[in-house]
C-alpha cells in the first residue's frame, strides 16, 4: 500500500493546478462581465476559447480520456487532476475539454462507436469544435431507475425513428451541442435491461424541438449550454446512427457512469477545498465583537471537520478509480456507489458552512459559494437521488454474512488485501 | 498510488482474522462464565492465558512492537491487524499481547528505555509476564492541556520523590500490572512543555495506594484491570528509574500518541465491523410488520452509510499510517488528529444505530454493542476530548493561506503528491 | 391560546422543585451509599423510605394518578411535575410514589381494575407497600408489534392459566414487586387487536421462574428492581384476575402508553435540564488553555442548542397532555407519537454533550451523566424502537392531502385551532 | 395552560387560509407569466394589486399591525395568520400587505414616528400606495455587532447629512420603495449603544445612488424589488426626518426585530407546511422500482420527522409571541434568539428532503421549492447568523448557576410558571 502520486500525475497535478490558480480563477471575473454583456446567449463565451488555446499549448488537453486518442491516464492518474479542476468548476474542465457531458460522450464514442461515428462526431469532440448533450432523464418517470424510460427509438427501414420526451439534457441549449445521445426503448419485451438501446441524433435533425431551459435554483447555467428540455417528435436518423448494438443502452448507459462518477466526486472535493480557502481568507480578514472569526471555536470546529471530512473522502474516490483500474467497474460497484452518495452531501454541508462564514455575501454572486452549493446539491440528483444508491448498497451489504466471520478464503477487495505481485 | 496490501500483511492479515474469528470470539462466552465464577477479581481470567498460548503458537505475538523486539512490522503493516482485533476488544488484543496500555508502555521501554530499564520491565512486558499502567490523567485539572498537570516528581539525592494524584490509570486496578509509568513535573520553571518528566514506579512501592475503581457506563471492565484512581504518596524511587531526561516527559508522551491512535482507531473499525455483521445476521433474520428487516428502508439506509463512513475511515487511518511511516509523527499531525475525531464519534453512531436494531436487546450483556458502545464513547474523551483536537486542527488549518492559491511549489503531503522514488 | 401554569399547579411545581433541590439530590449520595454496603439486593434502600415519608407529609403523593384515589390533576397539570422528578431519576418519582413501573399499573388497576382487584392490588399499591411489574416485552418476538405476542392465557375451568416467556419486566427483580400484570394472547383466532389479554399473576405463584436480571450498559439498576426474564410455567390464577374482558388486552395496553409518554418525556425534559445545570456549573470552574469553558464558542453554542430543544420539546409534549385531556388519547395519537420519537433522542445527545464537557469524569459515577445518558437511551427502545413510531407516523401524515390545500373545514386539532368555548 | 385559538384568531386564520389556498397559490402561475413578459421590472406585477383588491375587499389587511391603525392583533394572535401566508412567500403576505420590509417600517413609523412622518409616510404604506426599503447591513463589517456600523448622519444646521453604503436592502430596487430608512452613526464617541440613530431619506434625495442588485443563490426577487446595494453620497434631509432622537437607533432597531422574528418565523413555518404537502401529493403518486414513494420507509421517516419538528418549533413561536404580548420583547429575548435560530434550519432541513422527494424537478422552477429552500437559507443570515445568536443564548445560558438548584423562588418566565392572574 503506497499512498504517494506517481512522478507523471504529481508533475501533471502541479501543471494543472498552477493553470487554474494563474489562469482559471482569474478569468472568472472576465466570464461575468463576458456574460453581462451578452445576457441572451447559451454559447461559451470568448474566455473560453482563450483559456483553451492556452490550455491546449501546455499540453493539457483530454485529460480524462484513457488510451491514444486523450492523455492516456488511468483513472487513478486522472482523479488528482479531476480535483483540481473543481476549483473554478465552470472555467477549469471546459478549458481542458474536461468538461461533463462532453466527456462521457467521447468516452462512449470512443469505446462503443463504429470508426465512421468516431470520425462524424468524436473528432470535433476531442478537438472541441462541437459540444454535444447526453439525453436520459424524462420527466414522466422516475429516471433513476432507468428501465421505466418511455422514449421509443424503432426501426424502419434504414432508419430510427425517435419519439419521447427528455430533460436535464446538460449542454443542450448550446446551438453548438450539434451531437445528442439519446437512451431509449428499442424492444418493449425484451428482458428488463436489453431493452434500451443508445442513438446519436444531430441536434439539427427534423422533429427535435429544444422547448425551454430548466434552472437549477435561480441559475440557468447560461454560459455552458443550459439544462433543456427536448422533445423528440418522430425524430428519423439512418440505422448507422446507433451506438453499440440493440438493446445495450443499459450497459451502455452503465460504463458511462463510473468514471463520470469518480470525475464529478473529485471535482466536489475540489470545490470543498475551494470554499474551504475562501474561509481561511474570509476568517483571517474578519472581525466580528472583536475577534477575528479564525478565533472563534465555532468556525475552527467547522473547519476542522471539513477538513477531516475531506481528506478521508478523498481517499475513498481515489481508490475507487484504482478499484476500477485493477477490478473494473462492476466489481468497484460497492465504492462507486459509497462515492455517489458521501460525497456530494458532504460538499454540501462544506460549502453550507462557509456561506455562513460569509454571511449574506456567500449567498450572493460576489462569492462563488453559492453557485458551488447549487452544484454540489444537483449533484445529490443526477444519476439518481442519494437514496436509490443507499437502498442499493444497503441492499447488497445485508444480502450476506459477513465472510469474516465464516470464511477466510474471501477475496474481499473492499479490504485492499491484495498483495502486490499476487 | 497503490491500494493493496503487501503479501505478508495479507497472510498476517487472515491469520489474524481467523484467529479472531475462530477462538477469540467463541471464548468470549467462556469470559463472561469466568467472570461471572470470580466477581471480585480484577485479573486476567484464564481463558486469556490459554488465548495467549495459542497466538503465540502461531507466531501472533508482539506484533504492533516494530523493531526487532517485536514482529517488526511498520504502522501501516500492522494496523490492517488491529483492525481485525478490534473485532473481539475484550479478548483479542490481549490474546496476541497487543493490547493497551502496555502496547504504549512496551514502545516507550523499548525507545526510550535503558538497558537496566528494559531488563527489568520491558523483557516481561513482552513475555506477559506482567502488565503495566500509564499515570497521566488527573482529577483536579483539564489534562488534555499536558501543561496543567500537576504531580510533583523531585529530586532528593539519588532518588525521585512522587507526589500526585492520577486516575484513569487504565489496568491498574490488576496486581499484575506492576510497573506505572507517571508523569509528572519536575521542573515548574523551565519552558511550558520541559517541565514534565516520566518515571518508573513500581505499584507495589510504599506511598502508592489505588483508591479506587472507575467505571464507564457502569462497566469496570474487570477483566483488564479496570480503571483505577492513584494517589503517589511521597513516593521514593531510584533517580535511574527515570525514563530520558528531565523534561522530555512531554516529548515522550507525544511519541506515545501517534501509534496509539493508530491502534485505538484501527481496532475501533474493527468495532464498528462486528456491529454491522451482527446487524445483518440481526436484519436477515428478524421480521417486524411482516418484513424482513433487511428489506426495511430505514435500515438499508443505515447499513449503507456505515458501509460508506468505515470504508472512507479506514483509508484515512492507513494513510496516516503510512505517513508516519514515511514522514514521521510530527508531520502527520493533522492526520493523527483527523482519525483520532472522525473515527471514534462514527463508530459510535454506528454502534448507536445497531443497538436500536437490536431493540432492547442491544442494550444488555445478551450482545457486545452495548459494551462496544462504552468503549468507542470512551475514545472521544481518551487523550482529550475531540474539541480539543478540532481546535487545534481548525487552528492549524486556519493559519496559513491555502498554498494552492499562492505557491505551487508547497509540499503539502498531505494531499498524497510524493511521487514514488522522488 | 395561553401559556402560564394555572396557580395549583405552579404551586405544586415549586413544592416539588423544592423537595428534589433540598431532599432527593441530596440523598442521591446516601443512596450510593447504602448500594455499595447491600451490593446484593434488589430491594428499595432506606433512603427510599424516608423520602416517601418525607414526601407524603408534605402531601405529595400520587400526583400521577387522575381522580379521588391520587392527586386529581389532568395530565397537563401533572407534566410540569414529572419534569420536575426527572432531575433525580433515581430517587424523586419514587419518593412521591410517581415511579414507572408502577404508575402505569396503578393507572391500570384504578380505570380496569374489579373492586376485588383494587382492594387486593391497588390499595397497597397506592400506600407503597408493594410493588408490581409490568409483564409485556418477549425475547422472541418484536414485541413492538404488540400483534406478535406468543405468551399464551388459556381458560381452565375457574382459572387461566399462564404459559410463556417475558423480558425487561423493569422492578421485578424486587422481591417486594408482589403483583406482574401480565400480557398474552386468550384467543389466537380473534381479530388481531382482540386476541390479547391480561391478567394479574402474582410474583410468588407456582410456575413463576424470574430467570435472571438485564443490565443497561453495565447498569443493573439494581436500587429500583433492576429488569427480570421471567418464565410462566403452566401458572394458574382464579379466572377473577383477569384484567377487563378477554380480548381486551390490546385496549388497555394502548391505555396505558398514552400517560405513560407523557411521564417518561417530561422526567426526560428534567434529566435534560439536570444535565444543562451541571454544565454550567462545570463550564464555569473549568479553565482549558486559559479560557473558561463557559467562554468557549463551541461549549456555548451546544448549550444554546440544548436550551432551545428543550425549550421547543416541553411545549410539545404540555400540548400533547392538552390534548389527552380536552380530545383523548386516541386523538392525540400523532402527538404522542412524536414526544416519544423526538424527546428521547435529543435528551441523549444534550447528555452526550455534557459528558463531553466533563470529560472522562462524565463517563464515571462520580457524575450523574453516564446513567441518565443510560436512561435517555434505553427510552427510545422502550414500548418499540423509534423508528416504529416514525413509519406509523409517516404513514398517516401521508395517507391524506393537506387538507389546507383542500378543505377549510377540516379541524386539524394538531394545529391548535380551537377556538375556547366553542 | 391552554392550546386553543380564540376565536377570532381561529375565523381569522381560517379566512386567511382559504384566500391562500384560492387566491394566492392559483395566482403563482399568472405571476410568473407576468414576470416572464416584463422581465426588466422591479416593480409588482399586476396580480398582486388584483390580490391586494381581493384581500381588502374581505378585510383581510394589515393584520400584521397592533393598535387602532391595523388589525389590531395580539403577537399571538397574528403568528398564525403568518404562518398562512408563507404557503405562498411570493403573493400572500403582500396581498395582505404584511410583507417585509414595509411591515417592520410600518411598525417603526407608528412607534416612533411623529404625526407628520406619519402622515407622510406610515399613511400611504398602510394603503400601499408606495413600498419602503430597510438600511441597515454595510459591506464592510459584520454588521450583525450593530456597533459596527459605519454609515455617518451628521447633523449640519438644520439637516442631517448621511454618508455611507449600505447592502441587502431588500425591496429597494423597485422605484416605488419611496422610503428609506437608513441606521447610521450620529456621535462616535457616546457609550456603544447610543452612538446610532436612524433617519428618514426618500429614495429619489439627491446623493442616493442605487448601485446594483443582489442575488440569493441565483434568484434576484425582481418581483419584490430585490435586493440593493445602496451609496449614500452627503444626502442631505431635513433634521425633521429623524426617526426618535439621536442615539436612539440601537433600541429602535431592536424594537423592530422582535415582531420581525416572530413574523419570519411563521411564515418559514408555513413554507415548510406547504413543502410538505407537496411532498405528500408527489410521495403518493409517484412510484420508483414498483413501490409508491409514500410507502418507502426512508420518505414516511422524513415525513414524520418534519412533522415533530415542524409541531414543536410552532408551539415555540407561539409561546415567544406570548411572552412579547405579556411580558415585553426585553424579557423574550431568549425565545426570540431561539426562533431565529431553530426555525430556518429546520426548514431549510426540511425544504432540502422536499427537493430530494422531487429529484431534479425539486431544483427547477417547476416546484417552488428550491425557491422556498433559498428564502430558509437566507433567514439563518438574515439579521446576524445563527452563530452570533447561539452564542448569544449561550452566554446568557452559562451566565448564572440553575435557579432550580438553588433558589425556588426564582420566577423563571421560560418555563411557563406564571399562573393565570397572580
């Protein structure tokens, strides 16, 4: 057991977190007054494309994506980086085209996607020409259990035909999210989790109507492309157009979300450090009856326990993406779950605090908290409310005696026992 | 990065994990008829002694001593074994004589200790020949503050003379613990933390007298040698009984703190495991309301965050094993404070919450939890209760702006950034 | 709407106040006294005695207990002064003949007892000659599912006759405890509500077996009768003691709680502020790194949290007595079942906390903490876990549409709305 | 002691609640296609003149105000009738015009104002023809220590000259909010709480300058005039517009927070009744993995925990406003600094399981709940966070040993001794 980085990821963790405290966070200000002067816009704004070009030169580039095409990082290598970037969380992953849901979209197309969908749409992906939108969550039903989706994609011909309802859909309010990925029912009887399949639909497509932006709290997330709501109205896309086979959407949908889940947990934990040094700031600054708030037992206790909270669950992301680097996803299941579920609520709690060290400023724009609050709460939703995960893990935690009582032959990874070289 | 244990950390670990499983926790039984056959006792009852025996036999013996003295192993090695003796607190540290406080007495004999010195305590200590106690809580002042304490050690010619009075002296209400360890003041001028020295008292030298037991939530943990309170009656000891110099009372009794936490922590997971294995048994076979408990939400809920919070827990322990490993104590302070909060009030809770699925059985002698319970509630006040630790570390965390803002060339190891052979 | 105390009862409020101040806190130490010098009896010390009659010569006696036979107070008289007890639980309610288990049998004996059957029971009883203990709790069954109770009642001729296995029956280890009101099923094949009975069995018929006392943590509570396993083996009793009619069991059992609540909540409010008293005290002796405890943010900030639960949880526990006395028990069920799920759980974490202001000391007997932390604990698993109470409370908070939403007739009593007078 | 409404409060309340239910909560859709077609308006929209019509119509208004220029209600007698109108925080209490800040204002000018800063300013308020803005919180300090504040009114000949910024003054930006009233420091150099004085200053006064909206996670209350951020740049008025005398501004300012707490408080209580329904409404209908929401343990326990919690802090509410009506805001103090502290974290607790409840649905703006859970957040900074109030109850808590411990004539108002016509 070796808790140190490796030379390459403590070198790329330095260049990164230098890029985001030299560049990032100083290029929030200009993003607000990009956005002030263009407030009917869902494009990215000018600042976004001067943060990638020089992100790009550095050599800081597709971070997330394992193998040729992106840096190559395992996803223990990539998680440090991940955190980092969770510091100025709308300007930092953008800038190293590491943002969600670009990210998972390549991710599929470069696992699941034919050689001509690579070149249609993964290319100007990787080179951030385009944006793109993942199209799961529907209004109708409880999403979080994806075997209710009621979206219908069905065969005619040389071509799908796509009709249903989705919201959520990140990103999509941008006119340059050109690419949607859309879950869907192929075959009403199949069994439970076969009968879904993944389709791309150029957003340009006849029948796909972007209705209305959604708002998370009072924001629209305007400058990343918003959370629409898209209706699919016999929406036609030639048969090629399908991601993977008929009917694994679901597993599809499924090694979609683990690395999602380590990237979204690091970027939490990198906000909660964020706002964890906006309080240093703020409770070294501040006096309040004569005592500087840094002095005051209540804000160390919180501090404190952020802290403490921070580093532990830290730890547990990364090993997570070890878990998944050595075992795989379905076996690090437990651990991705665990990450689902502490993680954003501890952010939340963290970032609750400091808007209270803040007082009514941390509730406003003049501090990033509140905005980071809203993420970090969102969060507790996507993929799921913390209580389908909970029952989840519950369930298979009860499900069996604990073999440390029965059997000492168990290979129970959750443990790290493996030894090296085994 | 690497999450998997060495391979002789992993075969130590089944080991001991079958040790536990398959004597020390059937013996417990045989403690309680024991116990219940010699009510005024305060020794070790006999089915220690054949523990003893059989982990020896086996080579478990000594094995949280590094060195050569004892199995040799680092903090980070031995703290995957703790863990499993904590499993059976009552029997299994003992068994393999890992248990405290003559775990933390051993280390400072075998660091701190003359030749003569070790002959004469350590060589016993290590056979279990005897036992021994630590004497450093007092009554009358707030003794997390080691500065308040306030038992005089003076010189007298070739002597020291001992007067004070401790209590929590943890064992010594057994006879065999011969040796204390007291500290004390020898200086009352010298700078705050160089007024204190440690000395060797025998228990039975004239002017000891044990007042009186204690009890945590009504247990007085009997079988251990309770817990007693001490009054050090002008007590004269050879002046080569002191332990280092004068004045390095303080700095000893910090080296004594960082495995102990390790060990009290680690064991405390342990704890928190049996509670959630005997939850299961419990949820999988009791009906309420014509449902399984284990099929009950609330319950679900509960078994996956304690799932969550142990595997979040135990990172953090090992890791601040392994910083001590590799950095030293006093650089993984923060750490060694992290554990010593965040573990002991989760295991409680958890603890809490397995006594509630248990109902009022949870409460009695008929299951460990009660007795779990006392023992983590306990280790929030062991050492200082945790607001001491939470200001400290809220203090130290508050003082410095954080360097990621400021300077990227900080070491801040505690963020695992040490590549591997730097 | 109006909250001062009507003039008897603040009258009496002070007299009791009074007496727990000067006569039973101070006894508490005579009490540990007398234990350590009879350590092997079950029985009321002597101190008990003298407190019972100091107290009936000031006319407090059988406050409990509506009606010409005790005091004649409706339960919203009677709460204020069962607060007033909870300071010393050990010796106050037993000192004015207001002690659990006995209350609720007197209650029993006084609403459904035969003139035969109060003579007999109630009379001696209500003098403190004897004692009683309440037969309902089963080790095999979740016996908060009252519907689940296997003890069998079966009619023979002119007796019954007793068969089964009974727990946590609180003061029958006391051989004074005379009288065991005993529940059990008379016809299996009945409605589930009508298929239990009870039946008054005493301690020393044939067949009666107290197996063994339970502890508490490690408390026995040796002083007050401590809680027996009893086995009924084939026990006949004249068919005359039976209490009200076959079937009739569930009823009175329901009976029974209601009051019941409302002492165990109002004693607890009591041991809650105890506790908040002996903070103060210690938070302003207690000097830690130079500052008063009493001076420290964190110490203040859960002593104002501690006031304001307390504060907020009485008024809801005198409007739930309100309620019991204008509308019945039955239409007070929400209330009573929130006093029950809120009031016990935040009187063990304020007492968690004072222990920790304590420190080690607050875990010991030297102070009350760790055994009303014991008894604060123990409540929330008396007549079923929390949790019971939450998911029945739940259900019908979610069985109907807010009917403020729908319909201004509606008389949501729980609201308060009530016009007097009309 | 006595929990029922009289009866004009309870035909009162009733009156109230169904205008809410029929008028206010049907109209939040017209208000927000409104908003939508004006979306640069600070002012009300047209709904709430429609609604103002209604409610006066039915003589529903001012009922926020004692004495013959409003209702004439008790505390005790209003505090229902606002937890009524937080069901809809956006349309009801200003329908009523019972809305802050102009209702606080009312109650200054009626207390404290002359005949003709009545006439010119209290009159038209009352008949709603202008709004009023409150200036008290400064960027620059903690303004929650009111002696911090910075803001000058020196008096120059006949006038005032006031100098300063101030923020968070809600309602100012809608160019209706004609009055200012601004707390500033008159004499630097009296006794701490003499030093401030308040002062009457029309928004359109040469020197004011608005600078800027506020926003609350997001949301700018653009309906309600928002939030401002105000200059006061050597704004000259007449020395007439004095409000009391010089050195008064501290006590006025805390004659104010009393009722406003009081109010607050309500209608946070009101807020979190209405999530619940809503709660309700969705647990019933919606189903995930087969089972309806209503029947999952885990939402019935959450449920059932924001019913104890929402009965409790409503009875405390009701008893501080009882106190304030029987014996002054000076002697309420404590429970007034428990509302504020208790209540918006309840609800906020409460608004925050709603939003889980709903899934993403519960962030947008198709619930109003992430907007109710922002209106709770704000509450815990509104008027000093919760931690100075803690603090402060804590103290005074600490203060002195228990009374019941040693003086039982004691007459401790908290605890609700006062018999009725002593």
């Amino acid at each position: 057991m070796d808790f140190a980085l490796d030379s390459r990821t403590a070198a790329l963790r330095d260049e990164v977190r230098a890029f985001v405290r030299d560049e990032a966070i100083p290029a929030e200000a200009v993003l607000d007054a990009q956005l002030a002067a263009t407030p009917d816009e869902w494009r990215f704004r000018p600042i976004v494309d001067d943060l990638r070009t020089a992100a790009r030169d550095r050599g800081l580039w597709n971070l997330f994506l394992p193998g040729e095409r992106g840096a190559g990082l395992t996803n223990l290598q990539y998680a440090p980086l991940a955190e980092e970037t969770g510091w100025s969380p709308r300007l930092a992953p953008v800038a190293f085209n590491c943002a969600a849901p670009d990210t998972g979209n390549m991710e599929l197309l470069a696992e699941f996607g034919t050689p001509a969908q690579q070149a249609e749409w993964l290319d100007p992906l990787l080179d951030a020409r385009i944006r793109s939108a993942f199209c799961m969550t529907e209004p109708e039903v409880a999403s979080s259990d994806a075997t209710n989706i009621a979206t219908r994609i069905r065969r005619d011909g040389d071509h799908y035909v796509v009709t249903g309802r989705k919201w959520w859909s990140t990103g999509a309010m941008n006119p340059d999210a050109r690419l949607l990925i859309v879950m869907g029912k192929t075959d009403p009887d199949a069994p439970r989790h076969r009968r879904q399949s993944m389709i791309l639909v150029p957003r340009d497509a006849p029948g796909v109507r972007v209705v209305r932006p959604l708002t998370v709290f009072g924001y629209d997330d305007r400058d990343h492309g918003g959370h629409a709501e898209i209706v699919f109205d016999d929406v036609r896309v030639p048969a090629a157009n399908l991601l993977g086979g008929e009917g694994e959407g679901f597993a599809i949908a499924q090694a979609r979300l683990g690395p999602g889940r380590i990237h979204h947990c690091m970027r939490a934990i990198g906000m909660a450090e964020r706002a964890l040094a906006l309080v240093g700031d703020r409770a070294r600054e501040r006096v309040a009856f004569g005592v500087p708030l840094a002095e005051q037992g209540v804000v160390r206790e919180w501090v404190a326990e952020a802290r403490v909270e921070i580093e532990a669950l830290r730890l547990l992301v990364l090993k997570t993406a070890w878990l998944m680097d050595t075992v795989g996803n379905r076996r690090a299941m437990t651990e991705i779950q665990a990450i689902k579920i502490a993680v954003p609520r501890a952010v939340q709690r963290i970032v609750d605090r400091a808007i209270q060290v803040f007082g009514a400023a941390g509730l406003s724009a003049d501090q990033p908290l509140a905005e980071l609050y809203a993420g970090a709460r969102a969060l507790r939703l996507a993929d799921g409310p913390d209580e389908v995960h909970l029952a989840s893990l519950g369930r298979a935690e009860l499900r069996h005696a604990d073999p440390r009582r029965a059997d000492p032959r168990h290979a129970d990874l959750r443990h790290a026992d493996h030894a090296a070289g085994e």
